[in-house]
C-alpha cells in the first residue's frame, strides 16, 4: 500500500504501519497509481512532474515534466505506457523514449481524472466540464455524456471491463463498457473524490468530501436465455422467472455471487468460495464444488461443457463438475481474457494470443493441449474479436474472427496438415455470433444485422456467399447496436442506449443445417421447394457440394440459374472413375493441389497434367510430363493450339527446348488420350466388380 500526504507518499504494510516514506514532489502529491504486476509505482502531483519508482521507494525515472499539475495518471495494459493529464489535454507516453507520444484534448475544462482498464484496453475521462468520455487507445472517442451539474471528481473501471463508476458532488453513477447508465445514486456526502472497485468487481468503495467512505454493491443484473430471466435481487440472492407460466423460483447462496452464465439450459454462479450449476429442469438441487480461487473473471458456456477463468488460469468442467482440462500456454495472463478473446465449443477452445493479438491459440477443450503441431492460427492483422461455431463434428469445427479493420474472417480450426485457409465473409462488422443449435453466423455489418446462412460455402463455392445472406436494414436499431446471443430463431441485441431489442430469423436455415448433417437430401430438397427461397436454394447447393451429393447440387443449382455449374456438375459424373470425380469436385471447389494430388496419388498422370492445361498452367503441366515421362508431346500439342489461337510466337524456353526434341502429331496424342481413358474406365469398372464381390461375400 501506499499513501499520499503533501509533496510525500508513504508506503504501507497491509496492517497499516508506515514502512517507508519518501519525498516525491514539491507541493502536493496528486496521483498515484501501481503497475499490473506491482513492480512500479508511478506518481504525479502539483509541480507538473511525472515519476517512476521501484516497489521499495527508489526513484527510477522522471517520466515528464511540464507548467502545470497532473491531477490523474493511469498504466496502459502492459504496463509499457502511462497516460496522464495536462489541463484539458490527455497524453499517452510509451515507456520507450523513442516511441511515439499520443496527446489529444478530451475535454472543454481541466481533466481530473482518467483510468485505463487492462482487459477492454478502453480509456475513461472526467473534467471540470461536467462530463465523461470513453476512448479507445488511440484516442478516438467513443463516448461522451450529457453534462451533469457538478465536475466529474472520480471514476474507476471495474476490474473485467464491463462496467465502471463515475463520482461527483453528491452523486455515484454506475455505467456499463459502451458509457450508458445502469443506475444512479444521490448520497448525501459531498463530492466523491475516489473510487475503487475489489477485486472481484462486485464492490465499490468511494473515499467522499465530507470525510465518510461509501460502499456500493452491484444487484439488479439480468440474464436471459429461451423462456427464463434471471435477476440477481440481492447480493446472494437471485430470482428466476419462466415466462411461459409465469413460474418464480428463488435461489439463495451463502457467499454472495460474482459471475453468472445462462446458456445451453443451465446456469452457472461463481460465488466467493463456490461454483453452483443449475439445470433449466431442476432449480432445487444445484451442483456444487469448491472454487481454488474466488475471483472469476469469466465464464464461457457450451453444449456439453463450461470454462472459468480466474486470476490463476483457465478451467473446463463438465455440467456434473468434473474438472476435463486445464490449457495453459506462455506467457498467459488470465486476468486480461475477455469474452471477445476467448471462444470455447464442445470440443475446441480459441485464444487470442495478448502478446501478439494476431495470433490465436486453439486447444483441444477434452485435453488442454494444443490442437494439431501446436502451431497457432495467425491472421494478417490484429484479431479484435473470435467466435467458435457450436455444432457438427469436431473436424468440420470453424472459428470466425473480426480483425483490426473490422473485416470477418472464416477458418477451419482442425487443417489436417494442410494450409491454412482464411476467407473472408465481409467488410465493416462490429460484432458477431454463432447460433447455438446450427452453424449459421450474424453480424453487426454498417448497422445492418447480416445472417450468413451458410459461412462454410465460402471454402466450396466463394460466388455463392451473396446469395446465402439475410439483410435486415438497421432502421429497427439505433446507434451503434451489439449483438449479445443468437438462441433459436431470436438475435438478442442491446442498443447505444443500452435497451435490448430482439430480431427474428427465419427458422428454414437451421432445419436445412440439420437436413445436411444427416444426409437427409429429400427432405431438404422439399423443404427448399416448400420455401421458395433463392438464399435457401444457395445453401442447398453449397451443402450438396460440400458432401459430395451431385445429384441434389445439381437441382438445387438449377433452381437458382446457375446453368454453368449444372454443365460442370455433369461433366463431373461423367468421370470415368471415383478419383477423377473426386478430383474435379476439389477443383470446383477451387483446391487445385489438392485436386491435382489425388489424381497423381491414383496414378491418373494424363488427368492431372489435363487439369493443369484447362487452367492454363503450363510451366506446372509440362514439368509434370516431364517428370514422369509421359504426356510431353500432349502439352506440346495443347499449348500450340493456344498460342495459334492468339495468334503469337512461342517464347517460354522450355518449351521452345522440348519442342526441338519432341515430334508432335495430333493423331497419336489422341489415340494416347483415349487409351488412357479406356485404361481408366476399365481399371474403375475392375474396381466396383471387385468391391461387389467382396460386399456378397
């Protein structure tokens, strides 16, 4: 601990004796702040000096020095950059003497005080001109409040970055991240010059003019999922309502609650001491077990399982209590994950890596470990948000991200060894979620709610992501809407002025998903027929593809226009064996390599060096002939017919090398083409003669 007194502060123990006492500034000390890891102590007072110190009270560094008083200082998240006040003025000075400094002016009179919270990585204001800004990190501002009567004095972030408190005379006001009120109260104490929050975030004491300590607690929260709303009433005590009957169910619990989750048709309550989980059919008999530390910062809900996290790491438990995991990683610092970092599916967990934000680090949830080699999935920009799709098998698991730019992203989780693909489902997205029973996406996209029916087309046939999309225009919302759940058929959202509002979405998609999944293609083909939706054709033929079902992508791209892919999807069945299918289904899909691996695997050379040639490769299809000595005068033949129909001159030297060597005859490269063919169709027909005789067998 430590105290401030004049131009001195004291350092404390925790029983109260003064340790030490050091002599910091000349006139008043005015702030004074720990680092995160409380290695450093910073302080600022009336001389206009800014300085850094040891834990022991030994002066490190001089931060800076200007005319006026710094009258509030805060660490920046790593703990590498201060933030601090000059008159109207805020200043962000990096650690580093060469870095770049970042000064803005915040407010219309003299800024009193500022914090800047670890997890959200938001800045909060206060001055003199009766107001309160939120800011991000680079000093864009992103909220600004009325003005109030009196100057703001104090204001705190709560430890999870959820919420934070603002004083002033006579008044203590809770609000939530994006600067909305919660609550306001009016204590008869003078103005509240200090504000601090315990550890767990439940708590709030405020040091006041007229020399009394206030304390605050934080009730009336609400959690809903289908037909249930929960309200915490009191400090250990929570209410439970089904609105279908009107039912009411009170939960009483002996330590009093700090985290709660409601999702998937059970609650989750982190208490002091304890975890309690409840199922949606039985609120009389929680399970309970014993918490290792008290102050959970997180929790994460899936179908089978739910993830804590406190100040010491990460824990998966299964709804009976069951510890399955534990994934630690470097460098993890549990107390700055958030929700919009972290993802947790019933078989997969996705974390953004704080050290380096394009990075996130996937772990199996049954086992802790990492998935695959252990290498990270890393985008080409800073990810600012990660979500985890919630349904179907584990190797078909994908994680959409929203990066720095607010572009979306798709990704398989699960690559098999193969490179990792990372498409792009759209541009200008604030905020995003999966929908808890089928892999279907939404967004908040230019203040539209965009649906993508089907993200995972994007990965078979790019062209068709248009067509899978639901647009609702954002005249039903106000400022700048955030998406809290997508349950059912129902997006919750909570507006700019912190009312919720709710949009329904068709519920065809999701029984199309479930179709799909189970390879009931009938029914879906009748669903789509019964529905006559275009977007809903789209997603057919993109799952169609996806399985390898041509018959019904063909009728569902038919339905649609999409004549050339019909042409195409003909062409496929018309393959003479299973690999040549298999591979032109790979290069419809745009995967040319693998496409082109799994007719060299099959030993098809002339198929793989054709497929080369239809897309105009011909460095790749020549060394192809070449290497396995076979096909030479075939590309010869195929790539002077090209070059005659442009009417130029070969010039590629290889070409012009094998050219001089090779004979090129158009008779015999089709009679070899047409061996290879007849060689092909008989090799598969061998093939399925031999697959029916073992199958009677």
């Amino acid at each position: 601990m430590f105290c401030l007194f004049t131009g001195k502060f004291h350092l404390t123990s925790k029983i109260g004796r003064v340790e030490k006492s050091v002599e910091a500034h000349k006139g008043a000390v005015l702030a004074g702040r720990w680092n995160y890891d409380g290695t450093a102590l910073i302080t600022a007072g009336e001389d206009g000096q800014i300085k850094i110190w040891s834990k022991s009270g030994m002066l490190r560094s001089t931060l800076a020095s200007q005319g006026s008083p710094v009258y509030s200082v805060a660490w920046g998240p790593d703990s590498d950059r201060i933030l601090y006040t000059s008159g109207r003025q805020l200043v962000i000075k990096p650690l580093q003497p060469s870095a770049k400094v970042i000064q803005w002016k915040a407010h219309d009179g003299v800024v009193l005080k500022v914090d800047w919270n670890s997890v959200n990585d938001l800045i909060l204001s206060g001055g003199e001109d009766c107001k309160y800004k939120v800011w991000d990190s680079f000093g864009r501002v992103l909220y600004s409040s009325s003005s109030h009567d009196y100057p703001v004095t104090s204001l705190s972030w709560a430890p999870d970055g959820e919420l934070f408190a603002v004083g002033s005379f006579n008044t203590l006001r809770l609000c939530d991240k994006t600067g909305w009120s919660y609550a306001l109260e009016k204590p008869n104490t003078g103005s509240v010059f200090s504000l601090a929050w315990s550890a767990d975030g439940t708590q709030l004491a405020g040091a006041c003019g007229n020399g009394h300590v206030i304390f605050a607690h934080v009730v009336e929260q609400h959690w809903e999922w289908k037909n249930f709303v929960i309200t915490l009433t009191k400090r250990r005590t929570m209410q439970v309502r089904n609105v279908m009957n009107d039912a009411v169910d009170v939960l009483e619990f002996r330590d009093r609650v700090i985290k709660t989750s409601l999702a998937y048709g059970h609650l989750v309550v982190a208490t002091s001491l304890q975890c309690y989980v409840y199922n949606s059919r039985n609120w009389n008999t929680p399970l309970i077990f014993d918490l290792k530390e008290g102050t959970v910062s997180l929790i994460l809900q899936a179908e089978k399982h739910l993830l804590l996290v406190d100040g010491a790491g990460l824990y998966v438990f299964s709804y009976e209590g069951r510890l399955i995991s534990s994934p630690k990683f470097p460098g993890m610092r549990a107390d700055i994950l958030n929700a919009q970092g972290v993802s947790l599916s019933h078989d997969t967990i996705g974390i953004r890596d704080k050290s380096d934000e394009k990075v996130i680090l996937l772990f199996d949830a049954l086992s802790g470990k990492a998935l695959g080699d252990g290498k990270p999935l890393t985008h080409k920009l800073e990810v600012v948000e990660i979500a985890l799709d919630q349904s179907g098998p584990s190797n078909e698991r994908k994680i959409a991200l929203i990066d720095k730019n607010r572009d979306l992203y798709v990704t398989s989780v699960r690559h098999l060894g193969r490179e990792t693909k990372i498409c792009k489902l759209g541009s200008m997205v604030h905020s995003m979620a999966w929908n808890d029973a089928a892999n279907i996406l939404c967004g908040i996209q230019d203040n539209q709610l965009t649906v993508w029916y089907y993200p995972s087309v994007v990965f078979t046939d790019k062209e068709l992501l248009p067509k899978t999309l639901l647009i609702k225009d954002g005249s039903e919302f106000s400022r700048a809407p955030h998406i809290l759940s997508y349950v059912g058929t129902k997006v919750t959202l909570r507006q700019g002025d912190g009312s919720l509002v709710y949009s329904n979405i068709p519920p065809y998609p999701a029984l199309l998903h479930e179709y799909s999944a189970s390879a009931r293609w009938e029914d879906a083909l009748r669903l789509c027929r019964f529905a006559k939706d275009q977007s809903l054709w789209a997603c057919l033929a993109g799952m169609a593809m996806a399985h390898r079902e041509l018959t019904t992508a063909e009728m569902a791209y038919a339905a649609i226009g999409e004549l050339p892919r019909v042409q195409y999807i003909n062409f496929i069945k018309e393959q003479p064996s299973k690999e040549s299918s298999l591979a032109h289904m790979l290069m419809f899909s745009g995967q040319v390599q693998e496409a082109e691996a799994t007719l060299l695997q099959a030993g098809l050379i002339y198929q793989a060096i054709r497929v080369n040639i239809d897309l105009f490769n011909w460095e790749r299809a020549l060394e192809l002939a070449v290497k396995h000595k076979t096909h030479v005068d075939t590309v010869l033949a195929y790539r002077g017919k090209f070059l005659q129909k442009f009417g130029r001159e070969e010039t590629n030297k290889r070409f012009l090398q094998y050219s001089e060597g090779v004979e090129v005859d158009w008779e015999k490269v089709q009679a070899k083409i047409e061996m290879e063919l007849s060689n092909e169709r008989e090799k598969a027909a061998n093939s399925s003669v031999r697959s029916s005789v073992a199958s009677r067998r």
